[in-house]
C-alpha cells in the first residue's frame, strides 16, 4: 500500500511574522521557515502505519520553490522514503495546489493521501476537500485517529459536537488534525540518510495543470493592537459596563 503525503513549507509556528511597509503580504526575507506542524502530523501518521506493516511506501510531495527540497528532506529524514518536488515560483492557490496533487495521483496511484487539515500561513482548509472532488475519492478530514481495517479506512474526526467516526473505502483522501498524533523528532542519522534518498522534481507544465493565479491580495495589514483591560470595583459596575459598553449581554 503506498501513501502519498502533501506537505508544505511555511514560516515556523515560532517566529512572529512581520507585514511588509506597503501592505502588499508578509515579510519572508530572512525568516525562518519549517514543515507545516499538521503536515509533520500527516508524515507521522504516515509512519505509524508503516511501522504496523499497513503500508509499505510513503511519498512526500511538496509544491513551491526549489527551496522547499529542504522541506522534502525534513519529511524523508521523519521516515517518508522518496520525495517529488513540483517546482514553481507562481504563488499558488489551494486549488491549483489539488490540481497538481490530482495530477500527481494519477501518475503514482497512492491507496491513501494525508495532508494537514490546514497550513498555517493561510488557514484556507481547502486543499483536502478540493482535492477528493477532482479525483472523485472519498474523504475524512479533521481526523484525530485513523485506523485502517479490511482495505478500509476508519476515521475519528472531530466535530463541534465531539468526536464523529466514520469509515470511508479506499483508495481515499483524510486530512490531519493536532490531536491525532504527536510527531517524532529526526534523529541525525536519518537526517543524513534522508540526503541519499531519491528527491524528484517535475514542474506543473509537465503535469499538465495551469497554476496562474485566480485571486489577487488587495491588502495585508496587522491585528488591531489589544487594548488594555480595567479594574471595577464590583459585580454590578462589571454587568453595567458588558451591558452598556461591551453591548455582549
């Protein structure tokens, strides 16, 4: 069974980022970038199951920039055993991002494909979805547990109301959440295996799958600064203040 496992590269979860003077997105000149923490999440799950003997080949494919080949190395040095870079420099939307997946699951005929519920720099949570629409496969997203049994996948997603299981047939797309796994830490000697491990790289020319951009960013702007809270000196003063100033009761 061979799993095919979307990840993405994005400002590490750590940095504080900043907005460029002219409002035109953010800043990423010497900012410190990292494997997107659901799409570490789906490369562990991808892993576990390896280890159970459910799947015998895990491939992670990224689709930006020749520098994401760094991040292709951080998810084979995890365990991911090859790599498929689709290079481009277009900034691509998450339907672009589907259509090149699409594309690329037709070439390698995956059983199961895991990606984040969501990346962090954008929090579309849209590429899962219109990714099991083009193929026409079924889908579970948010999952906070995935077992697979008789060629089935068998997923517990969270939902507003708890937690939902469902059991979808394979071959099928699942989207990861935080609590599904906690990933593990790349060892050095798997950091310097992952650099012998077979990265390729295809374009989206060669997939056949136009990426032009659909939506243009009008403006980036920073959030409103908190403002300061305030002391009352009782019960009725704080009711009076949420009813009156805060208008919330």
């Amino acid at each position: 069974m061979k799993v095919l496992v979307a990840i993405k590269r994005v400002v590490d979860a750590n940095v504080k980022v900043r907005v460029k003077a002219d409002g035109s997105g953010v800043d990423l000149a010497n900012v410190k970038m990292s494997l997107n923490p659901f799409d570490e999440i789906a490369v562990e799950e991808a892993m576990r199951l390896k280890e159970q003997g459910v799947v015998s080949e895990v491939v992670a494919v990224s689709c930006g920039p020749a520098a994401c080949q760094e991040t292709l190395r951080t998810a084979m040095a995890i365990g991911a055993d090859r790599g498929v870079l689709i290079e481009t420099e277009t900034a691509l939307e998450p339907l672009a991002v589907a259509k090149l997946l699409k594309a690329l699951m037709d070439k390698e005929a995956p059983q199961l494909v895991l990606l984040g519920k969501q990346a962090i720099d954008d929090d579309c949570n849209q590429t899962g979805q219109m990714l099991a629409a083009l193929a026409g496969r079924p889908q579970a997203t948010f999952a906070s547990k995935l077992d697979i049994v008789d060629g089935k996948a068998r997923v517990t997603r969270e939902i507003d109301g708890g937690l939902e299981t469902v059991q979808i047939a394979l071959p099928a797309i699942v989207t990861t959440d935080l609590r599904l796994n906690e990933p593990r830490y790349a060892t050095l000697p798997n950091i310097m295996k992952a650099k012998k491990k077979p990265l390729d790289t295809t374009t989206p020319a060669q997939l056949g799958v136009d990426v032009t951009p659909r939506l243009a960013t009008l403006n980036t702007a920073e959030p409103a600064a908190r403002a300061a809270g305030i002391k009352v000196p009782d019960v009725a003063t704080l009711v009076a203040k949420l009813k009156n100033e805060a208008k919330v009761i």
